[in-house]
C-alpha cells in the first residue's frame, strides 16, 4: 500500500478530530467526522437470506483471558470486534476505510472543547446489555476506572493521559476518576478530561481496552467467566483448554451498521487445541470454517494451488520481531544487540514463515507504509534503504568486541510449528555467532504474557506486533517506552525493558506535534525509528501478509485493516 | 578330592563360552546383532559423512542454503512458483551422497546426516540408560530381596510408587521439571540441555522394571542352601552378596540388558518427540521425526527415515534379547519369558 494513503489516512482522522473540536454535535447520530459521514456508502445492507447457522473456527490454542480490557492479542481482539463496544469504533468494512473511527455507543463524534483536552459524548439510547440491563452513563464511567483497576495492559500508554490516572497506575485497586471522567446521566452525556491533547484519543478509544462492560464488573480480570456485551453476540462458553461458542446476544438491536452490524451465523463455535495441520485439513473438508493459526508450512503449497479460490491473502501493518532484554546479559551489551541484527538474515525468516508472497523483510519499527516509516535499512550489508543480506563477519566482530561470546541465552518462542522453526533458525544463528544458546517453546496461551515478565528472565523472545490503530506512537510509543516497561508484571509489552529517558522525551514532543503537524510529526516518528534501531532493542524480523483460508461455503468475506477478518460477518448460508 | 587334569583331555568350556557358543548358534539373534553393528557403525561414521561426503553441519540452519542437483544450483528451500505462490518446500531425496541423500528439513539440514547424529544419540541414550537401569535395578533388588526386613518394605514401596505411575507420564513431568533448570541432587549436576538429563530420567523410571524380579530372585536365593551354608559359616555378607548372590542373578539382568535398551531408546524417541527429551540443536531420531511432522505431505521422508530406523533398531534389539535371554536363561523360554 502506497505511504500516503496511510498517511492520508491518519491525516484525515486527525484533521476531523480536530475539526470537531471546533464544531458542536448533534444527537442525531450523524458524525461530525467527514471520513465517517463519507464513507456511509460502504456499509452494505444486511442480507437476511443468509442469516442462521453456526460458524465453525480452529486455533491451536485458546489466547487467555476473555475480557476485554485485559486480553491484547489479535486473535481475541478480533472476535470483540463483534462482541464489545466503546463509545467509538472503527470503521467494520473492509479495505482502507476500515481505519476511520465512527461513533459507536456516542450518538455521535465527540464535542471537543478546552483546547482539546475535553472530549464531551453522547450516549445513544435503548443500547442493553446481553445481561438485559440498560447501558447507562455510570457503565461508562466505570469502565474507564476498571481499564486501571484490571492493569489494562495499555493502561499506562493509552489512557495515562486521563485526569486522575497517574494516581490509578499507582493505586490500581482504588481508582477513582472524579475529575477524568464524569457521566451526567440526566443529559445522557459521558465527558472525559485529558491533562494534554492527544491527538490519537479517538483511536484509543475505538480498541477493545474501552470497551464498555456493566459497572458491577470484577475489579479484576474476569478470565474465562466472559463479561456482559453490547454486540451481537456474547460468550455462552469458555474452557481455554476445549473451545469458546459465542452464540446471538438477544438484546442486541443494530445502531449503526457502520459501527456494529448485526451478523450473520446464530452461532459461533470457537474450538481450540487441534494441530496447525489438522486445522488445515478441517477447513479442508468442510469440518471448520476458518482457522487462526498461519497454515503450516508444507501445507501453504497445496492451499495456494488447489484450495486458492478459499485463500485470502491480505497485507498486514505488522512485524513480527526479536525483543533482546536490555537488562540481561548479554544484551545488556549494546554491540551484542547489534550483533544479532546484522547476523540474522531476514529472507530466511521469510522462507521460514512462507515465502516472499507471504512476508517481506524487515528493517525498521514501523511497517513500509505505516505514518511515520522511513525506508531505511540500518543493519543490511553493503547499507541501503532495503534489506540486501545479512553480514555475519561483521556480527562475529561485534560479538567478539563484546566479550559476551561463550555466554547463555535462552529464546523463548511460541510451540506453533512457523515459531518454533524460527526459533530453531534463531537458535542456530547464536550458536554460530558463539552463544550457547536453547530453545523454549511455550504454548501460546502463555508465551506472550511470560516473556512480558521480567521475573521471568527472558533474554530473546520472539513475538509479533499488529497494529492497535494507524498510527506511529502505537509501535514505538507502545512498544518502547518507559511507561510500557512494568517490570515483575504480566502487562509489560516493552518486552526488551528498553527505557531511555532522552527517546521517552523526543516521543512525547512527536505527540505534541501530531496535534498541529502530522507530517512534522511523522518525520519524527521516522526518526526515531531510526534511533532507537540504532539502540537495537529489538530485531525486526519480517513484515507478515495475512492468509485467511476459509471453507467453502463461507461467503461474505470482508478485511478490515484495523481488525482483520470480520468474523461476525461471514455468512455460513 | 581334586585331581589335575590329564593331559591330552580337553577342559570343559566356562558357562559364558558355552553360553557364547550357543549364542552364535541362534541364527535370528546374529541377523539382530548384524543389523545393530551395521546401525552402530552408521552412526559412529556420522561425523565422517558430514564433514568429508556431505560437507555440511547438520545442526546449522541452511534456509538460504543452495545445492547441486544433476549439475544446477539449487535452493536447500524452494519457494513455490504456482497458484497464489505461497510455501516453501525443502528440496527431497536426491540419491547422491554427497548432496542432502534424504533431502531437507524445514531448516535446509541435512536429514541423511541428522540421521546418523540422531543414532548416535539416540543409541547413547538408549544403551547408557539401559546399563545404568540394569546397575541400579540390580543394587536395589540384591539389596532389597537380601536385607529383608524394613529394608525391604522401604525400597519395596518406593518401587510400588514409581511402578504406579504411567510411565511415560512420570518421564514427562520430570523432563517437563528438569528442563527448567537441569537436575541438581548433592553432588550429581546434570545441565538443562545435557544428554544425560534424558538418561538419567529414563533409568530411573526403568529401575522398577529390573529391581522386582532380581528382588524376587534373591528372595528364593537367600534360603538355598549353599547361602544358609555361607551364612553359617561365618561370612561377611557383602562376600555373600558379591560371591554367592550377584553370580546368580547377574545373567538375569544381562537378559534385560537389550530390551532395556529398546525400550529406552522407544521412551527417549517419544520424549523427544514431545519436545521434552533431547534439546535442540542436537538430533535424536524422535526430534528428526518431530521436526518432520511438519512436512508430512511434502517431504514424509524426513518422518519415515527415523521412524524405520527406530522400528528396525528396537526389533534387532529385542530379537538379540530372545537370543540372549535363551542363552543364559534356557528355563525362561519354558516359562513364557524373563
């Protein structure tokens, strides 16, 4: 996808969010975001003769947590999208109009007011819960103190921006938002107070973080008990271990098809713990409809030629990448960091995950195409703007120059067969370079959350990052910051416990800029890019394309860029 | 009365060169040991093919790696070039020794020589944890079944507990366990990655296995008369035990010795085909079989080479242990076995 069109596209955002903090709302459901109110036309009409029958998913493993503000994986985030509402959503259409934010629970785009500070909603009305209760002011406003009571894990990176949330990070158990968040229930109105503008808040408010959940929730992770939704559906099951069957939430009455269209199967079954290759075979003949899991690699053949009419494969903006734990030897060591950049050769890791049609090398942070992506390849042979070859002369020198050769580092990977054969690779490359190097594979119900704790003591995970929203800060800032570094917590998604203090600085002023010049801004995000590459937290890896290979008797198959396939509306009928 | 020989008469063979003789007589047994020794010297030769006929690393990663097929340059890893274009495939058997015989693994290794490292592993493996089930089950057992007593029930418990659990069960929560940090007990160290954390884990889950029969065969030992006579007499024990007792009971656990050794190297597969058993980047037969799992529709041979090697290897063995067992235990084939 060419750069500006995503440049365009946050530019868009931005542009109507600030707009709207010059103009008043209506209540009349309308958007005063000249992306949402254009883009109506999009939004196909429902189509009953399809309606009915059970959609049948596969992943080799369940991913964890089923609430909202707590889990942060795609796999599940995907299946919110039909599930859960905030006050503002995406966009759920395919293509590249997937990236504007629509109102959802708000009537309409907020009222932007205090130099935009103040995002002021309102409430649409005759919204209940799947638990029968009525959506009111009160649930909003509570669902915003739990995104910290729960230790949302982008508690401190989306949301520390509210009034009154340094005091929740701190004191989770006991927050209060009195002065951040505030429901007037008479005029059916939520306001929320930021002590800076943030230009990307609307974004952070349409993830499933925000999501909306009825104020008498746990004030703590609900796990496997699934919590009241909004949506379409709702969870009637869940056994991580067995399978999660979300079936029609009857209270559910489409708002805004835009937002939160009314799906299509009555039910849908979600089974876990099948191999990659049997999830294949399923799909295959029928037995499944879909599976999450990246089709293993000797099958990827046979679903290109034979099974190529049920393959979707789409772009992602993603990268899949090697976090080195800056406070753990060796990778304490700036030049043992650099070393594994240079060494690891990054069109193997894309043979490994599938091919050149599946994945491209990567060099930087931020995807090609993302706001703020400079091409630029700081760690390829011979330099350049892409990636040539890796230089594994110039890694052995800067490990020997390191003195940490001869030491331990463990790779912790997933157990699905495309990680762990690029562990594997990742652990034959150290060895080279004169590590004594080991493997662990974890199943990926656990993985992502272990290798974000310190207490763990992980030296090299391999992990993946897909786009929160379209925007630069949501890599870098999300994933490198100071404030994503909670060391001894399960929420620590800067997984390298990088934190340079000068870098934290530069990114704020990048946010600070987005405000008045995205373009200025995206320069920045650019750079930074660069300098902290030039830091070597992480290792980029590959920018992944997405496979989604469903049955036949699948029909309606829609991409969103923001969430992916939209699960809710493929029909079975 | 004794009298020396006379000369020109030929003395008697010793009991193990009869028991030698007969065993070379067994036509199925020497079929077993000469496809062992072909297997042994395989794998002892593994280095050999690797460095001077393959010329490659089996344990290096060769995604990017390129081959000579019918004189042209190859990738180790094709990508594939119809339909949508997606997957790569390692490149299959080719035949020629010196390049990838048995074709590649999704790493671009080697599997001809992974294979012959792999015996060598899995061979290890199996005949270390064998002889060090068969040492240990017999200690336990001679003293157990001698001592008596409390000495007997203790042991005989603890035997009862091992026994009672599913043994590939306990094998993987203590590998599951061990894996984390290896083994530290006292003095014995053994590191996470180390072979010697499989075969210690699978002789000790065995020693159950050996130590009640042996235990069983000291039982009836200790009330002979030969032993009462000894006892009598005034000798120390341990000259009991190692004179009058382990002499009987020594070729009983020989016979084990073999199908230990293929039931280790079966357990030893198994574990490390459940990736809890040999670490990668060393190769076992079941971490081979594992890492072909992946590739079963494109490339089975990466699967069916060790998995016919195991099955070939653990067959020999248990044909040399009838052979041995008929050997030195002649009344064993009446009962029904050992």
């Amino acid at each position: 996808m060419p750069l500006f069109a995503r440049r365009g596209a946050l530019a868009a955002a931005t542009v109507a969010l600030t707009l709207t903090a010059g103009c008043s709302s209506s209540d009349s459901g309308s958007s005063s975001d000249p992306s949402a109110s254009s883009s109506g036309s999009g939004s196909s009409a429902f189509q009953p003769q399809h309606k009915g029958g059970t959609l049948k998913l596969v992943a080799h493993a369940a991913a964890g947590s089923l609430d909202p503000q707590v889990n942060y994986t795609l796999q599940y985030w995907q299946l919110y999208q039909s599930m859960y509402d905030g006050l503002l959503a995406f966009k759920k259409v395919g293509g590249d109009r997937s990236f504007t934010v629509v109102p959802d629970l708000a009537a309409a785009m907020p009222k932007v007011t205090n130099g935009g500070r103040t995002y002021t909603f309102t409430l649409r009305k005759g919204i209940t819960f799947s638990n029968g209760k009525a959506l009111t002011t009160d649930d909003v406003v509570a669902s915003f103190e739990r995104v910290f009571k729960v230790s949302s894990p982008t508690a401190g990176t989306f949301y520390n921006g509210i009034v009154g949330a340094d005091a929740c990070l701190k004191k989770p158990a006991s927050c209060t938002l009195p002065k951040g968040v505030t429901g007037d229930a008479g005029a059916n109105t939520v306001t929320v107070n930021l002590t800076a503008p943030d230009p990307e808040f609307a974004y952070k408010l349409a993830v499933p973080h925000a999501s909306v959940v009825p104020k008498d929730s746990p004030a703590k992770d609900s796990g496997t008990k699934p919590l009241p939704t909004t949506g379409p559906y709702m969870a009637a099951s869940y056994d991580p271990n067995r399978a999660l069957k979300l079936v029609r939430n009857p209270h559910f009455k489409e708002w805004s098809r835009e937002a939160q269209p009314q799906g299509y199967p009555d039910a849908i079954d979600y089974t876990f713990g099948q191999t990659v290759e049997s999830e294949v075979t399923a799909v295959e003949n029928g037995q499944a409809d879909w599976m999450y899991d990246a089709p293993p690699a000797d099958r990827l053949d046979e679903i290109g030629t034979k099974y190529a009419s049920q393959a979707h494969v789409n772009p992602l903006t993603a990268f899949w990448y090697a976090t080195l734990n800056v406070n753990m030897a060796p990778f304490d060591n700036k030049l043992a960091r650099q070393a594994i950049n240079w060494a690891v050769d990054r069109s193997a890791v894309v043979r490994l995950y599938g091919g050149t049609n599946l994945a491209s090398p990567a060099c930087t942070i931020l995807p090609p195409g993302f706001p703020g992506h400079v091409d630029e390849c700081a760690y390829t042979k011979g330099g350049g703007t892409t990636w040539k070859a890796a230089d594994l002369a110039k890694a052995k020198e800067l490990v020997k120059r390191s003195g940490t050769a001869g030491q331990e580092v463990g790779i912790v990977v997933q157990d699905d067969d495309v990680n762990k054969s690029i562990g594997q690779y990742l652990q034959s490359l150290l060895t080279q370079l004169g590590y004594k190097a080991t493997l662990k594979p974890l199943s990926g119900n656990i993985q992502f959350t272990y290798i974000q704790n310190t207490k763990n003591k992980v030296q090299l995970a391999l992990t993946s990052w897909y786009q929160d929203y379209p925007a630069a800060s949501d890599f870098l800032n999300v994933l490198l910051s100071c404030a994503s570094f909670r060391p001894g917590s399960d929420s620590s998604i800067n997984i390298s416990g990088f934190c340079d203090k000068g870098v934290d600085a530069r990114m704020r002023t990048a946010l600070t800029t987005m405000q008045t010049d995205p373009a200025a801004a995206n320069k920045q995000w650019g750079a930074l890019d660069q300098d902290i590459m030039a830091e070597s937290p992480v290792v980029p890896l590959i920018n992944p394309k997405m496979i989604d290979f469903t049955s036949t008797r699948v029909g309606n198959y829609q991409f969103s860029k923001q969430f992916y396939m939209l699960v809710g509306q493929l029909w079975v009928k | 009365m004794t009298s020396a020989p006379t000369p020109g008469t030929r003395r008697p063979p010793g009991p193990w060169r009869t028991a030698a003789a007969d065993l070379l007589r067994n036509r199925p047994a020497m079929a077993a040991a000469a496809v062992l020794l072909f297997v042994v010297l395989a794998s002892l030769c593994a280095p050999l093919y690797a460095d001077h006929i393959a010329h490659t690393d089996p344990f290096q990663s060769h995604v990017s790696g390129t081959t000579v097929v019918d004189g042209r340059t190859v990738p180790v890893l094709t990508p594939s070039s119809t339909g949508l274009g997606l997957g790569v495939t390692p490149i299959g058997p080719t035949w020629d020794p010196a390049h990838y015989f048995l074709g590649a693994d999704n790493q671009g290794r080697d599997v001809m020589a992974r294979l012959l490292y792999g015996g060598r592993t899995s061979l290890f493996i199996g005949v270390t944890a064998a002889l060090l089930t068969c040492v240990l089950g017999t200690a336990v057992g001679v003293v157990a079944g001698y001592a008596g007593g409390v000495v007997d029930a203790v042991i005989s418990r603890i035997l009862d507990v091992i026994w009672a659990f599913p043994v590939y069960l306990l094998a993987i929560c203590l590998s599951v366990v061990l894996l984390t940090d290896g083994l530290r007990l006292g003095p014995l160290r053994v590191d996470a990655g180390s072979l010697w954390l499989p075969v210690t884990i699978i002789a000790a889950i065995y020693v159950p296995y050996i130590a009640r029969p042996l235990r069983g065969q000291v039982l009836v030992l200790r009330n002979k008369e030969y032993i009462q006579a000894a006892v009598g007499s005034g000798a120390a024990t341990p000259r009991i035990l190692r004179r009058e007792v382990l002499p009987n009971v020594v070729p009983t656990a020989i016979v084990f010795v073999p199908l230990m050794t293929a039931l280790a190297m079966l357990t030893e597969s198994a574990l490390s085909f459940l990736s809890v058993g040999v670490q990668p980047p060393d190769a076992s037969w079941g971490t081979i079989i594992q890492d072909g799992l992946g590739l079963l529709y494109t490339r089975p041979a990466v699967t069916v080479a060790p998995g016919l090697l195991i099955a070939l290897t653990t067959a020999a063995l248990n044909v040399l242990g009838d052979g041995v067992r008929d050997t030195l235990d002649p009344g064993a084939r009446l009962r029904g076995g050992v």
